[in-house]
C-alpha cells in the first residue's frame, strides 16, 4: 500500500507478488500497473500508458482501456489544432469510445477544405480514409484515376475529385438506393 500511494509502480508490484497468498495480494499484482497507466496518461505519456494497462492485463478494465490513451491524445491534439496528428493518434484508437466517428469527422473536414483548394489528390485520399473508418458504411459507387463517387448513409451522393466533363455534378442525386 506504501509504495502505491507514493507512486513507487515497480516496487508495489514487487510487494504484491513477495506477499504471496497473503489477503489479495495475488489479486491486486497488477493493480500497480493499472494505476501507472492512469498517471502517465494525465502527463501525456501515451504510448508508455497504454503499455502499462497492457501490463495490468485483467486487473479491473485494463484490457478495454489499452487504445484509450490513445484516444485521449486524439482528442488532445485536435484542441490544439493538429489534425493530422489527431487522425494518426484516433487511428491508433481503433474502436475505443467514438474514435472511429472522430476520425471520419476530420477526414470529411479535411476533405472538404482539399477539394475546395482544388487539391483533388489530397481530397480523394481523405475521403478513402473516412470511408474506412466507417468500416465501409459508406459504399463507393464509382473509383476513377482523378474522382471518386459515394452513396452516403442519408441517400445522397457525393463526389470528389476532377470535374472534367462535370463527373462530379451531383448535387441534385437523392434517394439513392
């Protein structure tokens, strides 16, 4: 308990496992792991937080919460106005909480301000990468070199990419089945 309570991780675990069968040491072998992991990430440390609830294993939540540093560095980086670290950090995520929605929101964003810079490559790879963070709810009706069309979930198309010959007009398409 000593060695918990001043944050001596390491020299609690040693504690738990020399006390053996005593009370729930056995029980609580991992718990300074655990505690680690919640420290580290109220400093920032994510990669080294997560390998901390990877090593408190079945002690409580550890192992639903081994990608949640990860999205709370996701959340952090967009505060802070970096997108791009935002959707690596939400990508390594996975399925924690809303990760996946998050990801797909920046990247529909990013998309957005690339296709209206015309920077059609950049747009295209955007929406490919929202597209696969809904697991492919979204379905692609047509992928061309230089455009790419979509089925959104609500019925209604979207496209993106080079306008030659007006590929990309599809503003009044609805009720697309």
């Amino acid at each position: 308990e000593y060695h918990l309570a001043i944050g001596e991780w390491a020299e609690a675990a040693a504690a738990f496992a020399e006390a053996g069968l005593y009370k729930d040491a056995s029980q609580r072998l991992q718990e300074p792991y655990y505690r680690q992991a919640e420290a580290l990430m109220g400093e920032g440390k994510w990669d080294e937080a997560s390998a901390a609830f990877k090593a408190a294993a079945n002690y409580s939540d550890a192992s639903a919460r081994v990608t949640e540093p990860y999205y709370r560095q996701g959340e952090a980086l967009l505060a802070a106005g970096d997108e791009d670290g935002a959707v690596a950090a939400f990508e390594k995520a996975g399925t924690f909480s809303d990760a996946q929605e998050r990801l797909r929101a920046i990247c529909m964003t990013q998309m957005e301000r690339y296709r209206t810079a015309g920077r059609t490559a950049e747009a295209i790879a955007a929406f490919q990468k929202a597209n696969a963070a809904l697991n492919n709810k979204r379905k692609y009706i047509d992928t061309m070199h230089r455009h790419v069309v979509a089925l959104k979930e609500d019925g209604t198309v979207m496209a993106v990419g080079e306008n030659k010959d007006g590929r990309c007009n599809v503003g009044g398409w609805r009720d697309i089945v």
